[in-house]
C-alpha cells in the first residue's frame, strides 16, 4: 500500500499549474496581497542574498511603513539577477486553490506552497547554501530547469517533480535560464 507522502507525490505531480513570468510579475503587482509579516514571522517576498552562509532571506526594502509591498523596488532585485521567494501562494489561481483542496485530505489542514521565481544568472548566488528541513519538502517545477544538489549528488531537473527527505542537505547550483518552481512542506 501506497504511503500518504507518495500519494500527496502524486497528486502534485500530476496536478497541472500552468504559469509564466508575466503572471508571477502580475501577482507581485498586487501590492496589497503580499503582507510585510506572514506565518513564523517571515516576510512574504523575500530575496536570496548575495553574501551569507546563513539560511536567511533578505527583504531589502521591499516594503512601505505600513508594510505593503513596494514592487518597483523588488523589481530592481529581480532584473538585476537575484532569485525571490514568494511565500503562501496557494490560493493565487484556481489551479492552486484546487491543488490545495486535493491536499487537504492527507494533511488535514492547508498546505504551504512557495515560488522560488529567478530571472536566471550566471552572477548570482540562486539558492541558499546547502541547507537541511526538519520535513519533507516537495519540488513541483513549474517552468525552466535548474541543476540540484541533494545529499551530495548534483542532477538537472526541468519537468519532473521530486522530494527533499527530511534531513537531506540541498541547494540549487546553477539556474543560468528563467525559472519557476513550486515547493511544498509536507510537515
């Protein structure tokens, strides 16, 4: 018998998302949907940072006093190369909505699915150091292809999702072309 983390494999793999950069610069456009503080405290857009060995994001400036998203000045991040990470994107489009209501059965509570979205560059670091998660993580990519490293081992991935085991040291090495891939935390 199938277990639940391979079923929940399934369902995402074979759930269709179909999204381009246009859409993903659309939905940062609504600067109001993307709070400066979102669960655990974290900033819903946030970068990867060129310098730091830590696994931490930075917000530059991203956000106004009242915390709302100020989008010119994340663009200017994102043109210049830098990779952002949109937090809680699980109800941005039917397709989402619907693939969390899919999930909702074996988790019992509503999943966290994030957008790792990059311009591409050969300049910029495209991922946090090899890190490590006390859960699953699932990578469903959306479009582009990056190169991985996973408990040591380095492969390409463009289409197929896969699962970052609890514990397995990961970053993405290379991401020289545009990309957008969905995780999701199966805690």
């Amino acid at each position: 018998m199938e277990n639940a983390l391979d079923k929940i494999y399934d369902i995402i793999e074979n759930h269709e998302i179909s999204l381009t950069e246009d859409d993903i610069l659309g939905f940062l456009q609504m600067h109001r949907r993307w709070p400066l503080k979102y669960m655990w405290g974290q900033p819903s857009v946030e970068i990867v940072p060129e310098f730091t060995d830590n696994h931490f994001t930075t917000v530059v400036d991203f956000f106004d006093y009242k915390g709302q998203f100020l989008y010119d000045r994340w663009k200017r991040c994102y043109d210049a190369g830098f990779t952002t990470i949109m937090s809680n994107v699980l109800d941005l489009t039917p397709q989402l909505r619907e693939l969390s209501e899919k999930l909702f059965p074996y988790m019992g509570e509503n999943i966290n699915g994030n957008f790792y979205f990059s311009p591409g560059t050969t300049n910029k670091r495209v991922s946090f150091p090899p890190h490590e998660h006390d859960y699953n993580v699932i990578v469903k990519p959306i479009y582009g292809n990056s190169t991985w490293q996973i408990n040591g081992e380095v492969f390409e991935n463009s289409a197929q999702s896969f699962i970052i085991p609890v514990g397995a040291s990961h970053s993405v090495s290379e991401c020289s072309s545009k990309k957008l891939s969905l995780t999701l935390n199966i805690i």
